[in-house]
C-alpha cells in the first residue's frame, strides 16, 4: 500500500513538473488555475432503479491547466468527493432502521406497505416489488488526482457577442483512495469502515480465498465539456466525466456471502451484522444461503462519474515578471 501510494506521489510531481515548465516553443502556451464544483454519480453493485437521484452527492477541486497548441491542453486535477449507493430507497431504509429498534413497527405503520406478514406462521408472505432484499448500502470518501489530455474543437460564438465557447473531449489516468463506510442498524456503532471488517471475507487466508483490495487505486477518467471565455482572464467550463475502475469493491460489494460468525470472531460480533443485512429489514425473513452472490453476477466493476463547472483564471506568459 505505502509503495503504491509513493509511486503515485511520484508520478504525480513529476507530472506537474511537466506541466509547469512545458514546451519553451509551443506558441499558444498560457496556463489557468482554478476551482472546480461537482456532483458526484456511483454506478456499481449497489445501484438502484432511481440510482442516478439517490446516489447524487457533491464534491469540491481544484486544476491546472497548461495549452501546449492552439487545440491541445494537459490538465491536472485534485479533487475531493463523496459517493453514496444503496439498493434499496432511503425511505425504505429509514423505516427499517425505525423498526430494528422499535419491532412493533415491523408489524404496523408505514413499514407494512412493502411487507405482508403472516404473524401465526411467523413468516413474511408477500414483498412488494422495489424491495432489494439484500438490504446493502454504502458512503465513501474520496480524493482524486487526474492529469488529462484535452482535445478541444473550433470556437464558436455565443448570441452573437464577442464571447466565445469551444467544446472539447478529455481522456488520461488518475489515482484515487477510497474509503467505503456502512452505518449500524441500531445506531451503536456510526459510521464503520467496512474494508476493516472484511464482509466478504477478504485477506482471512484462514477461511476464504478471496484477496484483499487496496484503497488506492489507478482508473481512467474519460468525458467531455464545454469552455467559453468571459473576459481575457476569466475562462467559465461545464464538464461530464466518468472514471472507468479496475475494482469492483468501491462500494464493498462484488463476491459472495460468507459465515457472519466468522467474521463476528475475528472483528467482533457487531462487525457481523454488516455481512448479511436482509433481516434487518424484517426478522422473519430468511438469511442469505452462504456461498451464494452478494455482488452483481455480470463481471462489470464499479464507476462514478463527476459532473460539474469550474472556474478558471488565465495567467499568460508576458504576465509573469523577467528575473
């Protein structure tokens, strides 16, 4: 982990060292610093029917830009984001929660409008169609370095006026950490890194084969975005980018469901109740058969995606004083 993260330490100032000193001849070179404002969309094992609405959060950047052409620019980005998913609706969670510490609720109340109980069997008899039984559901934290390449089009005019637009594409890699969270039911525990825990039995070599994912990862961020100028100094831009992952457990869900009592003996008993959380949803319904998925079986790893405006300012080369 320590090597991954210096490496990319590494690569990430030499980068800039790159983009600072630039190609001496390059005729169009200036360079813009600015801020970026962003909303933030997870896509993953966790996603839901309304995903695009539910899992909207925000995050907040900054850049550097240097041109090297007339359509040709390197840019780097830090950017700090929160993602969030679940597979089920908040207000379904809620209720949920509401009746883990209060059972009455299972059985009366808003809650019975997505379950028919049988209260002499003691079974549930019908569940209503948009319940996701798995019950899963995540947030994290995440920094981002990126450094892009961007193609930007022919500039266009804007009303008629003397402001400019052009659109443009941008591709290259970042490095980004993670850190996917899990909230307890009965509200004892908070927020609960859910790595440290190992829901899906990662790293416990004693009992399963499933290997350990690392926090930091390397992605590719891909998207498109539009920059008009709104005075000499002043560069306003509206961009789409979605990261393509090489991990399928940014949102901690990707294998399948393991022994809750093992994990319970290695991390404690309260860890256990993160691995199979469907009867917190209801205690009359079954648990999860071990073995059985927990993640999506179509192979595809998780993305998220930035959407968002930045702000630039322009710094050009007769700007800077001659030493």
């Amino acid at each position: 982990m320590k090597i991954l993260r210096l490496s990319a330490f590494g690569i990430m100032f030499c980068l800039l060292g790159f983009l600072g000193i630039g190609i001496k001849d390059a005729s169009a070179q200036y360079r813009e610093f600015g801020v970026n404002l962003f909303s933030t969309h997870y896509f993953g094992d966790l996603t839901h029917a309304n995903n695009f609405y539910y899992s909207t959060r925000g995050g907040v950047g900054a850049h550097f830009r240097r041109h090297l052409t007339k359509n040709i620019s390197l840019r780097a980005d830090v950017n700090f984001a929160m993602l969030s998913g679940a597979d089920n609706s908040p207000r379904l969670r809620k209720l949920s929660e509401e009746a883990f510490n209060d059972t009455s609720r299972y059985f009366k109340g808003p809650l019975t409008e997505y379950f028919q109980v049988d209260t002499i069997s003691r079974t549930v008899t019908a569940v209503r169609g948009d319940v996701n039984l798995r019950n899963l559901s995540f947030r994290s934290l995440l920094s981002e370095f990126s450094v892009v390449a961007e193609y930007k089009f022919g500039e266009f005019m804007i009303n008629s006026s003397v402001t400019r637009a052009n659109f443009y594409l941008f591709g290259g890699f970042n490095v980004y950490n993670f850190n996917s969270q899990g909230k307890s039911a009965n509200n004892t525990l908070g927020w609960v890194s859910l790595k440290d825990i190992t829901t899906e039995g990662q790293g416990l070599e004693n009992y399963y084969v499933t290997k350990e994912f690392r926090s930091t990862q390397i992605g590719i961020p891909l998207g498109i975005g539009v920059r008009w100028t709104v005075d000499k100094y002043t560069r306003f831009a509206a961009e789409a980018g979605y990261r393509i992952l090489f991990t399928d457990y940014l949102d901690d869900v990707s294998g399948n469901y393991v022994n809750p009592d093992v994990i319970g003996s290695v991390h404690g008993q309260q860890a256990a109740e993160f691995v199979d959380r469907t009867r917190q949803l209801h205690p009359w319904l079954k648990p999860n058969t071990l073995g059985s998925a927990r993640g999506n079986t179509n192979g595809l790893n998780d993305g998220y995606m930035f959407i968002g405006l930045s702000i630039s300012r322009v710094i050009y080369p007769n700007d800077c004083p001659r030493l």
